[in-house]
C-alpha cells in the first residue's frame, strides 16, 4: 500500500518519493504483534546549494515494539567507493548540521571511518531510485493497550544536515507519514476518561466509580509518579494529576487505559483557637501569631462586634474580645474559622521619679510622698541595696541612695517602678572633750583626733593653744602644751560641732649613746661609763649581760664580754631610758702542749696535731725542722724526721701561742699489688702467688673470701668467685698489710632442655620461644628458624612456618657454645566472622542471622539470643532486641571464636483499632486519639472530612470517618498503618410548643406538645404553676388556680442530644369575674320604675342599668324584668369575663 506521493516542484531537495506498507492496516488499525515491512524510495532528488542525498530516518509511534525494528538491505552506491549502511545515530560536522538523526540509512564515501557525518553525499542526486526498508512488529502481551498510534514518519536529509557541507540546504523538506493509525484488537475495557475534583481534607474516593463508560473490573491503577495503587483516593494523602486503570486480557494479551485527572483543592487551616492577654500598655499584637498550629496565611479577621479587623490588635484602642480568622476555601472544601479570645489588663503605674535632700538629725517622713505623677498606693519599697523597706525615710538610721517603689503589675503587665533619689548629709560630729593628756618629750607625734571622746567625724580642722591652725597631729618634743580645738563645718541644713583636747608635756632623761669595746683577758679592768657615747646624766645604773645589777667596772680576767645596760629612771608619762656597752672580751689563745710521734712508712699521712694535747686550739700554722711551713699532716715516708713547731696567731690586744711534736719513722713490709683471676668452673688448680703484681714479700698468709684459711692454692669447680687475701700482721708502728687475687669463675652456660608448643594460627602477640625451653636457660642467646636463618627470639603465628627453633649460646671465656631447640607446631583458629549493627523491622520474615555476619565464618557456630537461648532463625515478629552472639569452638590452644551482632527490632507501627461514635451538635470538643482502640502509637496523622488541630469540635468539623495514620520507624520506615474513627454528629432537636388552649378558667386542662422527634424521646416539662415531671412529648396539665404561666420544655431525643424552648405565648387562667354593683335609689315609684345600676369590676368593665335595659362596658348583664307592682323587685347582674367565666 502507497501512502504518500510528492510533486517534483514541492520542495526544494526532495523532489518524490514513494512510502508503503506491507501489510497495510485495517480500517487504521493494526493487531497485537503484527509484523508490517515498510518502504520508503525517494524517486527523485534536487541537489539544491549542492546538497546531496545523504540519508533517511524513520520514526515510530508508541504502539512499535521498536526491539523488532530491522532494516533491510541499503541501496546501490551513488559513486565511487561510498555506501549506503545502517547507523544507530548520525551527527553531521558542518556547521549547518542538525543534531543527532537515526537510526537510520546514511551514505559514506569513505566507508573506512565508519563515520558518515564527516563526508558528503557524493554525487547522490537526480531521478535515481533510493529505496529503503525496515520490518518492525506491533507491541503484543499486556504492553500492547488499545489506541496506541502506530504512526510511522520518515525524514530525509541533505549532506549540510548530517554530514560536511557547510552551505544549508534541504531545511525544508516535508516528512513523509502513513495515515494514522492505531491499535485495536483488544477486547479489554477500561472504560473512559474522566475527572474528579475533591477537598484534601474530604473523605476517601473509588476513582474505578469515576470512570466513564463500563469500564472491566480487575485492573491495575497508576499513580502521577507511575506507581502503582489500590486505586482508592486519599486527598489528604494522595497527589493530584492524572491517575491510569489499566486492564489486561490473557486472551489475545493486551490491554487498555482509562485515566481520571484528578484535582484537589486544599482545605485551608485556619489553626487551633488562640488566647491573648496583653497589658493595656504594650504595643499592638499580631494575632496571627497567636494562633494555635500552621495556620494558613491571607484570611480575614472579623472583631467582637462582627466588623471587619485588620488583625493588628492595639491594646490602647481596640476593645478586648473574640476575634474570628476566617481563611475563605476553594470548593469543595468549606471555609476555615477559629477564634482568638483576647483580654487586656490595667497598667500599674508607680509614679514619675523624685529627689530630696535632708540631714541625718531629721525626723522620719513618707518616701510615698515625695513621689511626683499620682502614683498607685499599694505598693512596695526597696532601699538602694535592693532590701525591702516601710517606705518610712528615717536620717538617722537610712542610708542616702536610690529608693525604689514597685506597683506590681498583673500578668503580662510589668511592674510598674519610680525612685526617690535621696542625698542624706552627714550631721557632722567632732565628738566630746577629750580628758587631760599628759605626754612624754620623747614621745612619738599623736595625733589629736584619737584623744576626741565619743565618735568624731574626720575632715575638721585644728587650732593650737596660741589660736593659730595646726595639722592635728602633736609632736611632744616641739609642741606647747594647752588646750587644742577640733572644728567640723557643716553643709546646710545642718549645723557645725567642735571639742577641745587638754595637753601636758614632760621632759624624758639622758641616757647617753651606745658603745662598744674590745678587750684581751690578760687586760686591765675598764670602767664602762666612759664607753658610753654622747653626754649621759650619771646616776643611772648598770646590769651585766644576764641582767644581773653590776656596779659598771668590768675584768676582762674572769668577766664575760657581752652587752652591759646603763639604765636611768623617768617621770611619768615619760618611760625609763636605757643605753648600752658592747664588750668583746678576746680569749688569749692556747697551741697546747710539746708531743712526739713514731709512724711508720707506710702510712698515707700522719696527723700531728693530735700529739699537741686535748687544749691545743686548731687555726695555727705548722713548720717542718727545716723551719719550712708545712701541714699537720705529712707522708711518713717522705717527710723530713725531727722537731715540728705549730704556732697560733691571736688578735690584738692577745700574743701567739706555740708548741713542738718530735717525728720518727719505721721501714713498712711490701705485700705486693693486687691482681685479677677469671677462671671457668671447668678450669684445674690455680696457684694464686704468682698472679700477684710487685715485688710482694714471702712469708704471708692467704684468707679466703669467706674469712677462712687458704693455702694459697684454689680449684675453679668447688671455690666461690671473691677476693683472696694475702696479709702480714702489723710490726710495731706499722700496720697490717695486705694485697690479693680477685676470683671471678665463670660457670659452663646452660641453653636448657628441649621443649615443644603449639599456638593458634590467629594468636597476635608474639610467643618468647625461650618460655618454652625448660632446666633454666642462659639469657643472651641466639635463634635460628627452620631454614637456618636467624630469628628475632619470637614467634608469630600469623606469619612465622612451623619447625625446629635452635637456641645457641656462644662461648664465653674457656666455656664452649650449647644448644637446644624448641618444635613450634600452629593450629588453625575458629572463624566467626564480623559483627555489627543491623536493624530491622518487625514485620519481616524469619531470617539467618548468619546472613548479617562479614569477613569470613565458619558453618559449625551456634546463635544464642539476648537471654541465652540457642536461636536460629530470628523470627522478628517475636524476637527481642539485643545481642546475639556467634559462637564456634575452637581447638586447643585456640579460643572460641565469637561475633557479637548488636540487633535493633522496630516496632510495626500500631495504629490502634477502629471505632465509632455520635456526638450532638453541642457536645464539647473530644480528642480523636484516646476514642481509638488498643494501645495506638503517638505521633501520627489525622485526616478526614475536616482538617484542624487539638480536638475535634461537632460545633464546626465535619462529621465522617477520620483516618489515624502511622509511620513506621527505623526499618520500618516504608509501612504505614492506619485505623478509623466514625463520627457522627447528631443535630440538637427542635422543640415547637403547641397547645390546645392557652386561655381559660380554673380549672383547665392545657394539652401541651413539644413536637415530633427521633423515638424514643423524653421531655421534663416545667408548667409555669411549681409543677413539673418528664413525660412524653405529648402531655396534659390541670391548671386549678389562677394566673399567667410560662411553660419550657426539655427534650432529650433517642440520640440523648437535649434542647430546651419556652412557650412564646403564657398560659393565663382565671379564678372567674368579682361581680361587685349597686342601683340606685333602691326605692322608686311605679309611675316610672327606672333606676341605675352599676359595677366597679377591674379593667373599666364598671357597667349601668337603665330603664332602656341597655348594657354599658365590657361585662354583660341578665335583667329580671319587673312589674309595676308594688313591693320588692330584685335585680340579678351576670358578668362573663373575657374567658367566659361566670
């Protein structure tokens, strides 16, 4: 079939072409899986701005299974060594080109590069034949949906659209098309499109209902995002958008779509109710803000009054309330309202700031009154440290500062606060006079002030005996005596004060100035006043150093140096003065006594001053018989032998002293020098003489370490290491002598006895090998491994080869190297893989825990749960949470190995069960979450026909079923569950009161009725006459006494919702007419019988009876009609009031 022709003069490049199907479709339709062969020839081609044919691309509607897509064979080359081959995609590289194009047929004229889009056509023009085919197959099974377009297009183009040449050409060329067509050989129905418009917060919806038509049962829905749902809407949950059923045949396999476009409108939140208390002077409040919840923003306020508001409440202004916000709605949904109840409460005010001065001498007044403005009373006081107070100031006692006063305010209004600054001076004090002060001439200043009585006041100033000013402080030794004026000037309002001090002065004695003296105890005696210094008075006194009474002359010979006082007595005030003589008697010294000494050469040195007497004092000096100096200690062997004079130098007014020590000399014994010995304990007899260093003398005698005696000659394998004396005893000045041999025998090292261990593969600390090696072996060795090589001395399981480790220690001195080995064998360790943390959820399916272990385990383990117990598997559904350890056993010296899985189960989450309940139209507001059932978990979601916050109000929300909806957590987070709550809300009942009579006499019967309502209904009357009792809502009263009655009924209805009416019009009952008249006159003539009666009967019913019988006023009247007859006629008055009562 040919679908397309065109003229050669329609477009520029493309002159004609020729496009067919086969098959072709029918009636526009094609079937599922139907394979069609389409080809498209372009007959002729204008090589317009030399654009040659360069290629074709076909495109393919939905309803293609474009896996099928296969091309056929290309046509001939137009010249040269180029081609025509199939391309998945084509970009052209001049700068005309138009994209990517393909897949698709291209020509290539350098078919090497297998890039068509950087070469031309080649000479491809003309009224040349180009036909090219592609066989592709109709979608089939469920993908395959009635009224897919099966469209198919093809478009050619010039070599500046997908190849090199750069001069555009071609742009214009059509796209050749097939009629359109569709898929339709699917018999499954899912029926048409519609639309449906809902509130979010409206109730839930079967879009399957909204569909046109007769759509088949069974399908699938498709949410907007292309998820699959159960096809009920949700509008408080659910998108918008276009929503597709589905349905499926098995049979042909296909399947057709239906879409609900679905909008949904936002039920405005207008929040939860708000309340405001602000004081009457803070600034204006925002509303909005106080709104409970996320209200919606741009509604309407309405004031307390019903008129519009800004919203902006000004507590100076606006009048305190109930203020709706109103958030208009987009129908569906109804407009949102909730009320702001707003109060406002008086400022305090505490009074403007004040300040005062007073004295400390003033009486006590009213802080209170000093305040300005026209403070609140009721008040408090705090003083400037913050303390609370009277608010009585008193001078004397209060200290000067800021004084506060506090009205406190009522919550949100602030205190109110205002101050008192108050500057209290001082009444200035110059305390009393002062007794008589009698000071001494030698006394320190004084200052004045401390000789004042009482509490003076610093600052004032002074004035001397001689009237002139002084600083206040008196120095005796210059100042006159007298009396001594203290004056304190005062700042107005207070006065000055002023107090005297008397003074006497008397002179203190001469003592003199202190001395000192230095005297030898070989001087003459030395009278001590003349040591002292200055010009003392005599007469005074003298005591020696211990404080003893001495009469002043002092004996260097068995007098003690020291300090000696001269004391002379004084006058009070004045005290007793003293001086002093520092006496330095010097010790004539002592070089003790003539000595000798007989040393022996040998000695290091000899000390000589011991040879001089116990009373030689040291600090002299020495000269050998050479008269050369020398030291007190001198070397024996080379010191010069004869007299040695020590002299001791004294100081002035002392002579030296001197004595003289005779020195001799005795030739010491020579035993030699000290010599080493190390030996092996393996080693024979050793004679230890000849080890010893010098010229040593014979005949000595050898001791062992211990003490012992010695020959001399020791044996390495039974002796202990330790210095071997060889000594001569002592020869008159000369001492014992010794030297010797110090042994030190080296005992045979042992390497100790071979041992063997094994370890675990995956030890990591590293095993000391000699551990292993028993009967004590020497330290210090060396290792060698298996291979010969050496070794650290430590064994490393994860890295070190199982063997024979050798242990070598080395020869040391005449002992030879030893061995010995220990056989290292590894034991392969249990695996238990890793742990970790892993958290699921409780609706999930019994699970290996072996499948939340890493790394490596191996299969042999054994779980345990939190509480012990072997599990395996975990059932989440009735696990707990916690710890479940891995555990495989281990071989000798291996441990056990163990993983430790920390597991978090999450609940499901637990939306509780559904419930019902009606409620009247008057009820209080009710909280939906404690009306579910169970135990439903916190914190989720409410949707329904109304969307608020807090509880639910029956006087504005919505009846309905209200959706509780709950997230699961953790693992859980995916599931949702949700539970219902059905409310009803039953309208109040509508009493209408009727009566079959509302007027009457007593006694009447009223039938009463309150009108008809859900059965059964129950109705407590109150009559208006103190009676009263439930009955029906039919019912009848005796009324037996008179008056106007108010009737109410109550009506509880079948749903127990009550509501009260009032009758509108009152019952009134009457007692009957009072009938009260007189004729007058009550005698008359029969000639003319005529006479008056009348009634003064309430409400101006007083009537008259005339002889014409007529009735006047509102009663009416019986007459007995009399004859002219003389004698007694009596007249008879029936009056019926309004209610016809006799």
């Amino acid at each position: 079939m040919t679908f397309a022709s065109l003229c050669a003069f329609g477009q520029p490049c493309l002159v004609s072409n020729t496009f067919t199907a086969s098959t072709p479709p029918v009636n526009g339709t094609y079937g599922c899986g139907e394979t069609v062969t389409f080809c498209f020839t372009v007959t002729n081609w204008n090589s317009t701005n030399a654009n040659w044919f360069h290629g074709v691309a076909a495109n393919f509607g939905p309803g293609w299974d474009m896996s099928t897509l296969t091309p056929g064979p290309p046509p001939a080359s137009c010249s040269g060594s180029g081609s025509w081959a199939w391309y998945p995609s084509v970009q052209g590289t001049a700068g005309t080109n138009i994209g990517t194009q393909g897949p698709g047929f291209f020509y290539d004229y350098n078919p090497g590069d297998g890039n068509p889009g950087n070469n031309f056509g080649d000479f491809c023009t003309g009224a040349v034949n180009w036909t090219f085919c592609w066989t592709i197959s109709v979608l089939d099974g469920p993908a395959c949906v009635n009224g897919l377009s099966l469209d198919v297009s093809v478009n050619s183009f010039g070599d500046s659209e997908t190849g090199s040449w750069g001069s555009t050409g071609c742009t214009g060329d059509p796209i050749a098309v097939n009629p359109p067509t569709v898929i339709q050989s699917c018999t499954a129905d899912a029926g048409s499109d519609a639309a449906l418009t809902t509130c979010s917060s409206g109730g839930v919806s079967d879009l399957f209902n909204t569909l046109g038509g007769t759509p088949d049962a069974g399908g699938v829905w498709t949410a907007p995002d292309g998820s699959v749902v159960s096809g009920i809407l949700n509008p408080t949950t659910d998108d918008a958008g276009a929503y597709t059923y589905t349905v499926t045949s098995l049979a042909p396999p296909c399947s057709a779509q239906a879409q609900v476009i679905v909008t949904i409108s936002d039920q405005p939140n207008a929040g939860g109710p708000g309340n405001l208390t602000l004081c009457s002077s803070n600034p204006p409040a925002n509303l909005f803000s106080v709104i409970e919840g996320s209200p919606d923003p741009g509604g309407v306020w309405t004031a307390p009054d019903g008129s519009a508001h800004t919203g902006i409440f000004d507590p100076a202004t606006d009048v305190p309330g109930i203020y709706s916000y109103t958030v208009v709605a987009v129908a569906p949904c109804i407009p949102a309202v909730v009320a702001v109840t707003v109060s406002v409460v008086q400022s305090p005010n505490a009074g403007i700031n004040a300040s005062m001065q007073t004295c400390t001498s003033a009486s006590s007044f009213s802080l209170f009154t000093q305040l300005n403005g026209v403070p609140n009373v009721g008040g408090v006081w705090t003083g400037p440290n913050g303390a609370p107070i009277s608010g009585i100031y008193n001078p004397a006692m209060d200290p000067a500062g800021v004084y506060t006063y506090t009205v406190n305010g009522v919550a949100p209004c602030p205190n109110s606060s205002a101050t008192v600054t108050v500057q209290n001076a001082p009444q200035p004090n110059a305390g009393t006079d002062g007794p008589l002060t009698t000071l001494c001439s030698a006394a320190p200043p004084v200052d004045l002030y401390f000789l004042l009585g009482g509490t003076p006041d610093l600052g004032g100033s002074w004035t001397a005996p001689d009237g002139g000013p002084t600083s206040g402080v008196l120095n005796p030794s210059t100042a006159q005596p007298g009396t001594y004026s203290y004056l304190l000037l005062a700042a107005a309002p207070c006065v000055s004060d002023q107090a005297t001090v008397q003074i006497a002065i008397v002179d203190q004695p001469d003592v003199g100035v202190d001395g000192a003296i230095t005297l030898c105890t070989a001087s003459d005696p030395l009278d001590l006043f003349d040591a002292l210094g200055g010009s003392p008075d005599a007469g005074g006194a003298w005591t020696d150093p211990a404080g003893s009474a001495s009469l002043g002359i002092l004996d260097p010979a068995v007098d003690m140096g020291g300090t000696f006082t001269y004391t002379i007595a004084a006058m009070a005030p004045c005290m007793t003065s003293s001086s002093a003589v520092e006496v330095d008697v010097v010790e004539q010294p002592n070089a003790g006594n003539d000595g000798a000494i007989n040393a022996c050469s040998s000695e290091a040195t000899v000390d000589l001053f011991p040879f001089l007497g116990d009373n030689a004092q040291t600090g002299g000096i020495w000269t050998d018989p050479n008269g050369n100096p020398t030291g007190a200690n001198v070397v024996p062997l080379q010191a010069a032998i004869g007299t040695y004079t020590y002299t001791v130098a004294a100081p002035a007014p002392c002579t030296n002293s001197s004595a003289q020590v005779v020195l001799s000399v005795l030739q010491a014994i020579d035993p030699g020098v000290d010599a080493v010995l190390t030996a092996c304990s393996t080693d024979g007899s050793i004679d230890l003489f000849p080890l010893l260093g010098g010229t040593a003398a014979t005949g000595g005698t050898w001791v062992e370490p211990t003490g012992g005696p010695s020959n001399g000659i020791i044996d390495p394998s039974d002796v202990f290491d330790g210095y071997y004396g060889y000594v001569f005893g002592a020869d008159g000045p000369c001492p014992s002598v010794s030297s010797g041999v110090d042994v030190f025998i080296q005992d045979a090292l042992s390497a100790g006895i071979d041992g063997a261990v094994p370890l675990c593969s995956e030890g990591s600390d590293l095993f000391p090998l000699i551990s292993a090696i028993t009967g004590a072996p020497a330290s210090g060795g060396t290792w060698t491994g298996p291979d010969g090589q050496n070794q650290t001395g430590t064994f490393n399981a994860g890295s070190d080869a199982a063997g024979t480790y050798t242990y070598t220690i080395a020869a040391v001195g005449v002992c030879p190297a030893i061995t010995s080995s220990v056989a290292m064998s590894i034991i392969p360790a249990a695996q238990a893989g890793l742990g970790g943390l892993i958290d699921i959820c409780a609706g999930s399916d019994p699970i290996d825990p072996s499948e939340w272990l890493s790394g490596s385990w191996d299969p042999n383990g054994t779980w345990t749960g939190p509480n012990g117990a072997i599990v395996d598997p975990v059932d989440p559904s009735n696990a707990a949470s916690g710890a479940y350890q891995y555990t495989v056993q281990g071989t000798a010296p291996c441990p056990n190995a163990q993983a430790m899985i920390d597991l978090v189960i999450d609940p499901m989450p637990n939306p509780g069960s559904i419930s019902a309940l009606g409620l009247c139209a008057n009820a209080e507001p009710i909280a939906l979450f404690p009306l579910l059932g169970g135990s439903p978990d916190s914190g989720g979601s409410w949707s329904g026909p109304s969307q608020f916050q807090g509880p639910f109000d029956p006087t504005y929300h919505l009846p309905g079923i209200y959706v509780y909806s709950v997230d699961g957590v953790g693992a859980c987070t995916d599931m949702q569950a949700q539970a219902t709550v059905e409310l009803t809300v039953h309208p109040l009942p509508q009493p209408s009161l009727t009566t079959n009579v509302d007027q009457g006499c007593a006694p009447l019967t009223v039938q009463l009725s309150a009108g008809t309502f859900n059965e059964p209904a129950t109705v407590q009357w109150s009559f208006g006459d103190g009676g009263s009792g439930f009955a029906g809502t039919t019912t009848n009263h005796l009324y037996t006494l008179g008056g106007t009655f108010t009737v109410t009924a109550l009506v509880t209805d079948a749903e127990g919702c009550t509501a009260s009416a009032t009758f509108g019009q009152a019952i009134t009952v009457s007692n009957g007419p009072v009938v009260d008249f007189g004729v007058s006159p009550i005698r008359v003539s029969i000639d003319d019988p005529g006479d008056r009666a009348g009634s003064p009967t309430p409400r101006g019913c007083g009537s008259r009876l005339d002889n014409g019988w007529r009735v006047m006023g509102c009663h009416g009247w019986t007459r007995h009609h009399a004859t002219k007859c003389n004698g007694r006629h009596p007249y008879h008055l029936s009056c019926r009031d309004r209610f016809l009562g006799l």
